[in-house]
C-alpha cells in the first residue's frame, strides 16, 4: 500500500481547509445566519416544513417565534414514524440511519436519524478536519504512513424495513470514504462486532504486526484495550508494541480523570492527545492546539446553535443564539440539525472559554448533575477536582459515579461516592477530605451547604470491586463503543444497583 502517497495527498487536502475554518472564525454570525436559512429553505417542503411554514421564515427571530424546541421524548413519536417507514417528515432525504444512545440515565436507548447530508457535511467533515488541524499544528507528522486504530460499536438490522441502527462509531465505520477505510484498522468485521469481549481479543490478535499510528475512541475503553494489550504482550508501555504511535483522538467522556493512566502506559513524552465532541447528533466541537483545553465550536457543518442559561434563579426558559452568549455561564445547548432535529434539547451543558473564536468545554449534562440540596455540583466540577487530588494522592481510577444520600430520621444528607481504583490512594480518608474541600472550590453553592455540615455532611466513600462498573454495564447490555458511566445523578436508581452487586 502507497502509504507515503496517502500521506502527500491527504495532508496537502487536509490543510487547504485552515482556509475555510478562518472564514468562520471571522464571520461567525453570518455564517450561522446562513446555516440556519439553508436547513430552513431544504425542509420547506417536509411535513415539519409545511406545518411551521418554512416558505415565509426568513430571519432567526421568526424561527425561533414559530418552531417550538423539543426533548427527545416530545421529538420521538416524529423520529418513530421514519424508524417504521415513512419519509419526508421532517427531513427530505431518506432516513435510514439512527444512532443509538445508550441512554445513560436508564436502560432506555434512544435512536438519533443520521441523515447522508449529515454523514458528509458534519460527521465525517469533523473527522477530516480533526486531522486537519492536528497536521497543521504538528508539521512533522507522519500519521498517514501507518494505521489509525479505531475503537466502535456495533450495528444491528431492524426487521422488516431497510433501516440501520447502532452506536455511532458503527455506522461512520460502515460508511467510511475509501481513503480513511485504507489507512484504518481494524478491518469492518471485527470494527463491527457485538461482543465486547470478542472483539477486544480480535483487535489486539489483528493489529500487533501493524504500524499503528493513531487512536480513535471512548478513553475508558481505549483504556480497557490498551491495558489487555500490555496483558497479552508482557511490555510497559503500549508504544513498545506500536513503536511510531503519535496521538489519540477522543470523545464521549472527559478525559481528565483517565489521562494519568494513558501517560502512564505510553512512553512518549510528545505524545498528543485530542479532543473532539462527536455526539450521535452531530459533530459540534473540536480541540484546535496541540495542548488546549477547550474546543473550537464548529459553525459550517450544517448544525444551528442556540443556548439556555442553567441556573436555579433563572426560572423563564430564555433561549438565546451566539450573539448573546457570554463566558463562564452553563448553557443548556439547543440544536437545528442537517439530520432533521429541530430546535432539539441535546441534554448537554457547555461553558464559553472564549467569544473570539467562539470555543467551549463540556460542563456536563442537563440530567447528570446533583441537586438534591440546592448544591447544583455538575460534571465539570467534579471532574476538575478528581483530576487535582488523584494527582496529589498518587492513585489512578477506572471510574466512578456520585448520588445524593438524602437525609433520613434526622439525619442529614451528603454525597455517595462509588469509585473503582487501579491504584488506591495510601490514605482514603485523606483523599476524600482533600477531594471534597477541592469540590468546594470549584462550587460555592456546594460551598455553602457543607458549611459546618449545616445542609451536607461530609461525602460517602464505597469502594468498588474489580470490574464492578464493567460487570454492570454488561449486565445492561451497554459494553463497548459509546456505552458509559453515568457520573452524577440527582436519584439512586442505578447507584443502588451498583450497591448490589459490589
């Protein structure tokens, strides 16, 4: 295989397109203007189109008074009705794809229509300048000489209708262009397999002899293989066995609790490591230094954005598009999709870290939060503060969730901590008192409910056994690919679970 031509070619390809991403940069309104018009004006003659009269929406103030935003669960009767077979309701190309979630709150999935329009123009676009931006910031790079190693789900058929579902990495893995399909590995079959297991072992018997260059996947997983790789092949480090492995691009989860743990096992100290936010609706963020820690907001691959403000005292839901956004507030993020979503509640939270260029980080989810007391503590909070003590306290953690106690026979409530160690700290309680007091620094609400213990006693600590988290999503049916742990949670139905079985 010509891999050096591949290399010449592509990166050639791949950086022509820094031209286009500064257009947008510069121009950010209007180009989402325009996003905006061109979803409106290719669904005018939908049923959704028809029903909001698309022909006469020619401005955002229009759209946002005449189409209403929905949840998923408000959206999925419309989804429902192309899942069994009809078109043209809400999208006008034909609906064959739907990615499913793997409904992190409960034992629901929920089932994403990923139109062509959307393959193209969003998804695989993220994909092209995910790399177009890594090769521009590393110049040396020779990532297309070897393989990209990919890490995905599984896709299964719907009877009776020509329709395909599965995680989303499954079906950008069935629909590849040919030029990625050549320089990735492992091959469709095994990408595609169902069994978590089987395919851990099939990945590893069939990439140990390639030139791996590059990872792609979900950390806790990639996680998962890299650590049965050192298993089967005695070594340290995983770049002992992929002597030529540059970086790893991943998604799905934050990477702060689980990037000790990959230094840990990779040699090279100019290894990179980028982000990209890559949900079954669309590709919306990606990660555009070499060592940022936030995400330049895409504004040109066919999604229209618009924001909530998260916040207790703000009791009007007051939607907003990018002209009135500001830094350090947590947006609840609504979007218009080349897929058909419409005004659609994704579920998730970000934060601005800049308005010039518009970039975010994922603060957390609509739903994956913890409110009981009025502590309003999200991801983002928790994940900032475990990243600081498991670096103070020398551990490492395979992964983890939180639930609220609630107060009971006068006894007050707190936070129940599960968390399963691949290295534990020497002092547990040294580690929870440090974490908790750091939690506090990053959330004065969380703050003032520990103050002297007056609302909140002091965080609970259970202590997973091996492969807990593992075992329970097994038990689920959620192992491999996108399938992960819900970190916070406002009730204790899947925490008591976990309980359980530990």
């Amino acid at each position: 295989m010509p891999f050096s031509f591949i290399n010449t070619v592509a990166s050639w390809m791949l950086k022509k397109r820094i031209h286009e991403i500064g257009l947008f940069i510069k121009y950010p309104i209007d180009v989402q203007n325009d996003q905006l018009k061109n979803l409106i004006n290719t669904a005018k003659k939908t049923e959704f189109g028809k029903k909001y009269d698309f022909t006469s929406i020619d401005n955002y103030e229009t759209f946002k008074e005449r189409v209403p935003s929905f949840t998923y669960e408000e959206f999925f009767p419309t989804i429902n009705r192309t899942i069994n077979g009809e078109q043209n309701i809400f999208w006008p190309e034909k609906i064959k794809w739907f990615a499913q979630s793997s409904g992190t709150t409960n034992s629901k999935s929920k089932f994403i229509p990923v139109s062509n329009s959307s393959l193209d123009g969003c998804h695989f676009k993220g994909g092209k300048d995910m790399l177009c931006f890594y090769l521009n910031n590393n110049e040396n790079s020779n990532m297309f000489l070897g393989k990209s190693l990919r890490l995905g789900g599984s896709r299964k058929i719907i009877e009776n209708n020509d329709n395909y579902f599965g995680d989303l990495s499954a079906i950008l893995i069935d629909n590849l262009p040919i030029w990625a399909e050549l320089i990735s590995t492992p091959n469709n079959e095994i990408s595609l397999l169902d069994k978590w297991d089987e395919k851990i072992d099939a990945i590893i018997k069939g990439t140990l002899q390639q030139d791996v260059r590059s990872l792609s996947g979900v950390p806790s997983w990639m996680l998962t293989l890299m650590n049965k790789l050192l298993e089967t092949t005695g070594k340290n480090y995983i770049d002992e066995t992929w002597k030529n492995l540059e970086v790893f691009f991943h998604g799905g989860v934050s990477f702060k609790p689980y990037k000790n743990e990959f230094n840990n096992i990779i040699s090279n100290k100019n290894f990179k490591y980028y982000e990209v936010y890559n949900a079954s609706e669309g590709f919306f963020g990606i990660q555009d230094l070499n060592d940022g820690t936030d995400l330049l907001l895409m504004l040109d691959y066919g999604v229209f954005y618009e924001f909530i403000e998260i916040s207790e005292s703000n009791t009007n839901e007051k939607i907003i598009d990018l002209t009135q956004v500001k830094k350090g507030v947590n947006y609840a993020m609504l979007i218009t999709t080349n897929s058909g979503l419409w005004r659609y509640k994704i579920g998730d939270t970000v934060m601005f870290t800049s308005l010039n260029p518009f970039k975010i980080i994922i603060s957390g989810r609509t739903k994956h939060f913890i409110n009981a007391f009025g502590e309003e503590v999200i991801i983002d909070n928790v994940e900032k503060a475990l990243e600081k003590i498991i670096s103070k306290h020398n551990c490492k953690i395979t992964d983890y969730t939180v639930a609220p106690k609630f107060m009971k026979s006068g006894k007050k409530g707190s936070h129940d901590w599960i968390i399963e160690f691949s290295k534990k700290p020497n002092d547990i309680n040294g580690f929870m008192f440090d974490l908790d007091l750091e939690i506090q620094e990053n959330n004065t609400d969380y703050k003032a409910k520990r103050f002297k213990n007056i609302t909140l006693d002091k965080p609970i600590l259970n202590i997973a056994r091996k492969n807990l988290f593992y075992d329970w999503l097994k038990s689920k049916r959620k192992v491999g690919g996108q399938n992960k742990i819900p970190r916070l949670s406002n009730d204790r139905n899947f925490f008591d679970e976990l309980i359980k079985i530990n």
